[in-house]
C-alpha cells in the first residue's frame, strides 16, 4: 500500500516512526488510539501507548489552549480519513 497518497498519511507515518522509537507525540497517540482501525486497514502496529486519549488531549491542552477540543476532533477526523481510504485502497 503506499500511504503517502492518502489524507493523512503524514500523521500516520511519523506516528508509526514515533512509536516504534517509543516517543510520545501527538501523532503516536494518534496511531496508538486508531490501532484497531489501522491494522484493519492493513496496517503492522505491533505496541500502542496506554491512555492514548487522554495523553492527546491533555497534550492539546497544553499546546492549543481553549482550542484543544476542536483540534482532537479536527486531528481524529484526519485519521479516520486515512483509514478509509487505506481500506479502499487495499
């Protein structure tokens, strides 16, 4: 499958790289929340990090303030996008 041309793929791509070096990023929590959906799309997502939603939003929180809640939103929409199309596209 090649990821980089489906919506998102940026996000997936440095979230897998990010877990596999076992740092905790927005985009690794992404992936981490999302695993189920990925590996049904075909993804290898072997670790996830625990309490992946929680770790998310209070990083958005910190980050993005008030915003914090449209941006988790507006970031999980864009991984269920890639994982849509990862689908169709396998």
């Amino acid at each position: 499958m090649v990821t980089a041309r489906l919506p998102g793929a940026e996000l997936i791509d440095a979230g897998l790289a990010d877990l596999a070096m076992g740092r905790v990023t927005i985009e690794s929590l992404l992936v981490s929340i999302a695993a189920p959906g990925l590996r049904d799309a075909g993804l290898a997502i072997d670790k996830t990090l625990p309490d992946a939603e929680l770790q998310l939003y209070a990083l958005l929180s910190a980050r993005d303030g008030a915003a914090a809640h449209s941006r988790y939103n507006a970031l999980l929409r864009r991984v269920a996008s890639f994982r849509r199309a990862a689908q169709c596209a396998r």
